[in-house]
C-alpha cells in the first residue's frame, strides 16, 4: 500500500482512538498490520503523528493551559499556575519512570496483535467493573483536583504501558475509582496525556529520526493533519456522549474485537 495512504489511514485512526477508552496504540498496531505497515519505522510514525492528536487536545482546551501560564490566586482552589502544572506532573511521573524502565521490554514483546487482544479483553473488564461499583463522586471540576487524585490517576496510567489497554481507559477508570465524575475524569485524561506523550513522541524521536528521509516529510504532516481533525471530532464527540451514557459500550466493543484479533492473528 502507497505510503501516503497508509498515513492518511494511520492519522484516522490515531485520532480517533487517542482520546476513547479504545486504545489507539491497539488499533494502530492492528491496523498496522493489516494494512502491511510495520516494523520500526512504522512504530516511530505511529508516535509521531499522536502530536497532531495532542495539538487537539491543546487548542480545544487552550483556555485551560492558558491558564497554566497564569499564577493562580492564592485564595482560590482553581487549575492553574504551578498548582495546576504540580497536578500534570504527579500524574505523569509513575508512566514516565516505569516507562523509561521497561520501554525496550515493552517493544519487544508486547506490541503485536495477541498481546493487544489480551489488553482489550482486560480492559473491557475493568470498565465493566468499575461502571458496576455504586458511584460517589467528590470531584466534578478540574478546579477539584487534589495532589493525591492527581497522582493516583498517575499510577493508573500506568498500566496503559501495555498496548491495547488504552491510557484513556485506564486514567478515566482510575479517577472513577478515586472520586472523581466520569465527565471530569475524561477531562483530565485528555490534558494530563499531553506532557506524557510529548515526552514520549519526543524521545522516541530524537532516537529514531535517522529512520526516516526528507521525502517521508509529506507522509509525516499528513499522518499529522488527518489525526488533528481525527481526534477534534472525536473528544468534542466523547464529551458530549458521556453525559448521556457510561463507557459500557467501549467495553462490549472491546469485548468483540478481541476475539476477532485472536481468530485472525491466531499467531
């Protein structure tokens, strides 16, 4: 298949899946896959154009990390200044460090298509569970968030190292599980992935550049224009749909997938 489709296809599907507890690593390394598009080159394209999903995130949200850049008034609880980026950064560093440790491992051995059914199945079964668990919300703002929610969301986060799993799932999951609404749990996830996956897609290119030639320029900006549009459809989309439903549906979803992967990727 031609480059520039497999980017255009790639940059969808990024964009689609980064932001919904569906895992996009999952769906980029099946659809890698069945479009022949694999390999080392291909896993750091993959990581490139997630910075068009982020940008995303970023101008959607830009009047919260605005915010950032202001200090925050001493008297008001509110996610900004240093107290908000204090927040971004409790929650990112358990995934960065264990993520540091096992990177190599992590490569290796679980980026493909049986260990990524697994991860969905696991993951489906974790959003059943804690949509089943009666629900007491203590937080409903990101003007709510504490130092302990953040960096209980954090180590959460860290088991969307294993592909498939979703760092979205795993973030909104475990701000349920800490107190916060679904709504603000979904929020968070989507600001707090930005500092993480610029670490991650800036290192993860700074080693693997040389992979890539000054005519693999048009393929990278349209793998990241095609997941920009992706992801702004898909997180104004997500925001909108849990405030009339739970994340069941991503579960069954899930649920179905899975097998599918394991019939037809039996090895």
């Amino acid at each position: 298949m031609p480059f520039l489709l497999s980017a255009v296809i790639l940059g969808i599907v990024e964009g689609l899946t980064e932001f919904l507890p569906v895992s996009s690593t999952g769906h980029l390394i099946l659809v890698g896959h069945l479009i022949g598009f694999t390999g080392a080159k291909a896993a750091t394209f993959e990581v490139v154009i997630q910075l068009g999903a982020i940008l995303a995130v970023v101008v959607i949200y830009r009047r919260r990390f605005l915010d950032l850049l202001h200090p925050a008034p001493r008297d008001e609880k509110c996610f900004a200044g240093m107290r908000g980026i204090g927040f971004l950064v409790l929650t990112s560093i358990p995934a960065s460090v264990v993520g540091l440790l096992t990177k190599d491992v992590i490569k290796t051995y679980l980026f493909g298509p049986q260990t990524v059914a697994w991860a969905l199945a696991v993951g489906a079964a974790a959003i059943l569970v804690v949509e089943a668990r009666p629900r007491n919300s203590r937080y409903h703002s990101l003007d709510d968030m504490t130092p302990a929610l953040a960096l209980g969301i954090g180590m959460f986060q860290c088991l969307a190292l294993w592909p498939g799993f979703s760092r979205s799932a795993a973030t909104i999951m475990g701000g349920m599980i800490l107190g916060a609404d679904r709504k603000l749990a979904a929020e968070y996830s989507f600001i707090a992935a930005v500092p993480i996956m610029v670490a991650a897609t800036t290192l993860d290119m700074a080693e693997n550049i040389s992979l890539f030639s000054a005519n693999d320029l048009i393929h990278l900006t349209v793998g990241f224009v095609v997941s920009f549009f992706a992801a702004w459809i898909a997180v104004k989309g997500f925001i909108q749909l849990l405030q009339r439903m739970t994340l069941r549906p991503f579960a069954v979803y899930r649920l179905v997938l899975a097998p599918l992967v394991l019939i037809f990727w039996p090895e």
